[in-house]
C-alpha cells in the first residue's frame, strides 16, 4: 500500500499531525491522545513504516519503550495534512 491509498485509513492522517505536533509518541501515546480506535491506531503502524514516515525507537533506559517519530519525508506529508487541517477548520 503506497501513495494516497495508504492515508485512506483512518487513524494515518491522525497519527502523522500528532508526531508533528508532538514530535515523539509512545503507542500508548497514541491509544490515548488519538480519536481512533486501538486496533486502527496499532494497525496503521506498520503501513506508515512501510511507507517511510515514521521510525520506531527504542529507549535504552527503564521503561524502554518504543518511541515513534516521524521522518523528514513523514514530517513534510505531515506538514500538508495541519496546512489542510487549518484550512477546513477556517470560518468561511
């Protein structure tokens, strides 16, 4: 899954402008702060890894959890989707 396809799901767009706006998130992160169910959110994941828009990171101290960030090439789609986002919630 690749290009436009791959931000039909739901909880893609979501997770992409919260990294932006946030710049790390753990999974829990996620589960929590996102308005999305926990299996859209985990199973998004894997396809914006595939797509190259966010790394995983382990923590080498105690809780070690897998920290998620967004690439430069998730951080310029990112930026496109807040521009969008600010857009439609403009008043006419």
């Amino acid at each position: 899954m690749a290009g436009l396809d791959a931000l039909e799901q739901t909880a893609l767009p979501r997770i992409l402008v919260y990294l932006l706006r946030k710049k790390k998130a753990s999974r829990t992160d996620l589960k929590n702060d996102i308005d999305a169910s926990q299996q859209a959110i985990y199973n998004s994941l894997p396809i914006l890894k595939k797509c190259g828009l966010i790394n995983e990171i382990s923590e080498e101290v105690f809780p070690r959890r897998k920290l998620i960030t967004l690439t430069e090439k998730g951080v310029k789609v990112a930026e496109h989707l807040a521009e969008i986002e600010r857009i439609l919630r403009e008043q006419r």
